[in-house]
C-alpha cells in the first residue's frame, strides 16, 4: 500500500501548493494594477502583450484589472470593518495585515478535494487484517517479542527496522497534518506518537546501545522533518506573520525536544534549513516590491500613490519582522545577509530616503529597530554597531541633520520638536550600538544629555 499513500500525501501537498500558490500570485497581481495605475509613466499597453489591431485583448485585460481592484477593494473594506468592530482601528498600519481570505468557491473546491484524498485514504486498508497496519497491533506484537526473546529481537536489528515500518502508516495518519493552521494538532497528542511513545521501556534496565531509545527521534528526523520542509518549501508565506510564528514555533519545539536529531549536522534537518532560505530568498526576489514618487506626490496623504506607498513600506517592515522571528534557528550571518542587505539596505531604506523627514520618519526608524533582535548587539566591542547597519546609522544621522535645518527660522514650539526628535534619533542610534553616530549627532547639535539618552535606551 507504500505506493497508494505516497500518491495521497502528494495529491494533499499539490493541493495545499495550489492554495497558497493563488494566494501569492493575488498578492502579486495586486501589486501590479495599483503600480500599474499610479505610475504617471507607465505604459499601461506593455502590461498586456500579444494585443489585436481592434484592441480586443487591450479590453479583455483591462477588463481583468477592472475585477482584481473590485475584489481587492472589497477585501480592504472587509478588513477595516472588522478592526473598527474589535477596536483595533486607531494603531494599525496599512500593509501589516496577512490578506488570506479566500472566495467561498476556493474554500468549497479545496474542501471537496481535501474530503474527497481523506475519503480515500480511509480505504487505504479496508481489505487488510488490523494485525497488520495497526501502529497499536504491530507494537504489541514487536514488544511481545522483545520481552520474551529478547537476544533473537535484538539479533534481527528491529530497532532498526521499527521507523522503516512505521512510516507510511504515521505519514497517514499526518495526510492532513500542517503546523500553519491554528486548529492544527500538536503531533507530539497524536495518537501514532502516544501509542509509541513507551515502546521498549520496560522495567529492566535499557542498554547503552538499545536503538529502541531513538524510535520516536528517528521517526521525527524521518517523517515529520521531511513533511516540514516540503511545508517550509511550498505553502509557508513568509510575508504571514501567523504562518511564520507557527512555523518558528514548531522548528523550535523540534530543536530543544530532539536535539539528537534536529541539528546542523543531520542531513535532515539540513534540508529543512535550505528549504526555508529558498523560500525566504524567493519572497525576496518575487514579492517585495517598493514604488518611488516625487516628494511633491506624495504631499498628499490622502492619494492613490501615498497609500499603495505607505501600504508597501508597512509591508517591508512586516517581513524584516517576520524574517527576523527566526533568530536563535538560522545563523545571525545568514539572516543578516537576508534582512539586512536583502530587504533593509535594499527596499526599506529606499523607502526612507523618498518619505518626508519628520516624525514619521522616526516612528518608521522605530518600527524597524523595533524588528532587530537585541542579541546582536549585546556582545559588541567598542562604539560601531553591525556593519551591514552602517547605511541606516548613515541614514540616521543625516535625519537628524534634516530636521534641525528644517527647524531654522520656525517657532520656539517647532524648534523645541525638532530637538526632541533628535534626542530620539541619539537613542534609537545608541539602542544598536551604534555610539560612534550617536556621539557624533550629539555634539553637532549641541545635545549635552548624552548619557542620559545612552544609558536610557
């Protein structure tokens, strides 16, 4: 039946594919239309190849962007409809939410094809004796040959064989089973894992060498690893910052309960890792995307172009946030190459160095520090931070600058506001250890409660 139930838990996994596949791709249409509608230079034809000379296709494809802006603007409506009835209206930021909602017709074809792989798994072993693909059955009979006559079990090498039989019935009973979904079950309740997890343990005492012992971390590096990464590689959005936490949480859980097993030597575990960079890098490379607009486009906040900006910018800050959820799990290099240089230094400080200075400027600085893991610079020497965070510090110190002659020739009030923001700005410059910009901010501007603001950050 090997053959059947591998055939099943790829229908399951194309199926969970397509979803998520759609979801992005909405996400990334999206982007397109309303980049597509408030650039003042685009040529709205390149958008839609292979046109007739009637311009029928010209129709048809205007016609699709007509139907994507409906529905996206019917998502957003419903969104801030629901926050306003929960009273999380007033903080929130356009571009922080996770948009998985999904049309009743989606809902209905996924749950029909999601019913119809468990109606067939189900018969998997409708002619088969229980004896034989009962985890519950298949253990008694191992354990009773183990108790008594023990020297032959353990010349045979079941230990060893034990993960191998057990596989395909466990990857079954995990057909439907993703860490993404909050009503997902912790494997660890299930019952393959409850049914197995005393196996051997009987009163004597176990040998050194007893490959009993490892039975459920070898089944974990053998089953569950494997279906994380497909997961990992396939349905995980990094850009869900519910996903990422769920799927951060279940790695960790993994790391400190298997340590034997989930580590950087196992092959695993290795695949696994890879896994979640590639899609990390994939989000990268297919999923951020930041527009650029005159200064004087975007005075007005109350346009097209200063929300889809706005909306990205939050987006990016979103996705630092998620990438950074992974610090303790992936090396501080790897994630440094990909939130720093990959997202920071590439898209978000972009964003900064086309938004007004000011305090919205500051609130953003705020939000991305806010993202960093304080680890990083518990242990630096000297006054310079991290070097990868040398074009933000730069970005910093030059905000500062900004503000204080922009408040030349204002009133007391305005000027009294902008060595506020300043002080702010030395704070937020000492809290990443950044001191050499945050001392030379300070005396350029004639900030005499340096250590204050230091010691207070």
């Amino acid at each position: 039946q090997v053959p059947l139930i591998n055939e099943l838990e790829s229908a399951m996994h194309q199926l969970y594919k397509q979803r998520a596949s759609r979801l992005v791709q909405r996400r990334q249409d999206d982007i397109k239309d309303e980049s597509s509608e408030f650039s003042s230079h685009s040529n709205k034809a390149l958008m839609a190849p292979n046109l007739d000379s009637f311009g029928r296709d010209r129709a048809l494809y205007q016609e699709q962007v007509k139907r994507r802006t409906a529905e996206r603007e019917a998502r957003r409506a419903r969104r801030r409809q629901a926050r306003e009835q929960t009273g999380k209206m007033a903080d929130h930021l356009e571009g922080l939410s996770s948009d998985d909602e999904e049309t009743s017709t989606d809902i209905t074809n996924f749950n029909m094809e999601r019913d119809r792989i468990l109606k067939e798994s189900s018969k998997v072993f409708e002619d088969v004796l229980e004896s034989f693909y009962s985890i519950d059955c298949i253990k008694s009979q191992f354990e009773a040959w183990r108790s008594k006559y023990f020297a032959s079990y353990k010349d045979a090498y079941i230990g060893l064989c034990l993960p191998k039989l057990f596989n395909p019935l466990i990857r079954l009973q995990l057909l439907i089973w993703t860490p993404l979904e909050g009503k997902c079950r912790d494997f660890e309740t299930m019952l393959w894992f409850e049914s197995l997890l005393f196996y051997g343990c009987e009163e004597q005492e176990q040998e050194k060498d007893d490959a009993d012992i490892s039975l459920l971390p070898t089944i974990v590096e053998r089953v569950v690893l494997p279906k994380l990464t497909v997961i990992s590689e396939n349905i995980w959005d990094p850009f869900s910052t519910t996903q990422t936490s769920r799927m951060v949480a279940m790695v960790q859980k993994l790391v400190d309960g298997y340590p034997s097993v989930v580590n950087a030597e196992n092959k695993n575990t290795q695949m696994l890792l890879k896994a979640l960079l590639l899609r990390m890098r994939r989000t990268l490379d297919d999923d951020v995307f930041m527009p650029l607009y005159p200064k004087n486009v975007l005075e007005n906040k109350n346009s097209g172009p200063y929300l889809f900006f706005q909306r990205q910018f939050w987006s990016s800050v979103k996705l630092l946030g998620n990438f950074l959820q992974w610090c303790g799990i992936l090396s501080n290099k790897t994630l440094q190459e990909l939130s720093i240089d990959g997202l920071l230094n590439r898209y978000i400080l972009m964003a900064f160095q086309n938004s007004e200075y000011g305090d919205d400027s500051i609130k953003k600085a705020q939000s991305v520090i806010a993202c960093f893991p304080k680890q990083w610079f518990a242990n630096l020497k000297g006054d310079k931070t991290i070097s990868q965070l040398e074009n933000f510090c730069r970005y910093l110190v030059h905000l500062a600058d900004t503000i204080y002659r922009n408040s030349i020739g204002c009133s007391d009030v305005e000027k009294r506001n902008a060595r506020e923001n300043i002080k702010q700005i030395i704070k937020l410059l000492a809290s990443i250890r950044a001191l050499d910009h945050a001392v030379a901010v300070a005396n350029d501007h004639n900030v005499k409660e340096l250590k204050i603001l230091i010691e207070g950050k």
